[in-house]
C-alpha cells in the first residue's frame, strides 16, 4: 500500500553528499498536489522521493483516475521511461510536502551503465514493482472492497495522513458514488 525503498534512498543520499557538481542530482521540494510527472510528457529527470509521499496513477480517457500505487521514502519514478526512452506512462503527483532528488538522465544512464550497486537496486526495484502489481491484482480478484478499504485505513492512521475521498476511491477503482455508500454501510450505528 505504501512502497519505500531505503536502499536505493541511502544510495542516492550518499552520491548527492558526494558530488562536486550540483547539476547531476538536485533536490527539490514539492507541495502537496502539486505533480511530478505528467502522462504522456517527456521526462527530463529521474525522481527518487527523499522525503513525503507521492501517488503514482493513470489517467484514463473517461477522465477517471486509477491509483497503482502510494510511494513513500526512496521510490523511483520516470526510470522505466528513462531507460526505454518513452514518454511519462503515468502521472506522479505528491500527496503530502515532498523532497524529491532529481537525476539528470545522462547521470542515470552513466550509474545504470557503470555502478553495478546502482544497476542492481534499480533492477531489484522493477522486480519488487512486478510482484506487487501481481499481488495488488489477486488481492482485489480475491477480497472485497470493504477489505481494501479496511487496510487503506490502517495504513492511514500509521502514516498519520489523511486521503482524500477522491484519492480513496481511485486506489480501490471505485466510483466516488460508491466508496461513500461502502462508508454509509460502514458507520457505526447510532
């Protein structure tokens, strides 16, 4: 529900304390709602989330939102696109005030090419992002809505955030319509 990766964080904490030149990995701060990558535009960078949580979701062509993913410390997006040298598959937008390192792309390209550490961790990041997606899938074949929602909570109150309703339906791939009758259902009787 909240994917982090702490190994490729440190990694890139370690190479941005360690370069000389400051235009190969930037840090920049990001508010909430305020989008990282756009579907379908051109990424000029690879993002590793420093800090905050971000949301990684589709766009549909109805205009509805479908939420893969919540990405928490060390999470990387626009690597897919970097290595295959194709246009933003998703959109990334923060959920909460986020610290994002930006790595230029001849920068990526050089440590994916290079730094067999670097190469690893990313390959080891696309291998986690494929089980996931594989569980997420069973999951929601398998149990109900109601159950998603019960863990989309839990999550919540370990993160101490609060989603937006919106948000909510969108990871669950529910209407609005019906993620408000789930939680009408759901309320403790007076």
């Amino acid at each position: 529900m909240l994917r982090t990766n702490p190994s490729l964080l440190r990694y890139i904490d370690g190479l941005y304390a360690g370069q000389s030149k400051s235009d190969h990995i930037m840090l920049k701060a990001y508010s909430a709602g305020e989008l990282l990558l756009a579907q379908g535009s051109t990424a000029s960078k690879v993002l590793v989330l420093k800090s905050g949580i971000c949301k990684c979701f589709f766009t549909e062509e109805n205009g509805k939102d479908y939420i893969l993913e919540f990405m928490g410390e060390g999470e990387i997006f626009g690597e897919i696109e970097a290595i295959r040298n194709t246009s933003c598959l998703c959109n990334v937008a923060a959920v909460t005030t986020a610290s994002v390192y930006q790595l230029s792309l001849p920068a990526f390209h050089t440590l994916l090419h290079d730094e067999p550490e670097f190469s690893k961790l990313v390959l080891g990041e696309l291998a986690e992002r494929l089980v996931n997606t594989s569980s997420r899938a069973s999951f929601q074949q398998l149990y109900t809505v109601k159950h998603g929602l019960a863990r989309l909570r839990d999550l919540q109150r370990r993160q101490n955030i609060t989603l937006q309703k919106e948000d909510v339906a969108a990871y669950l791939g529910i209407t609005l319509r019906s993620l408000n009758r789930l939680l009408k259902d759901d309320a403790p009787a007076d």
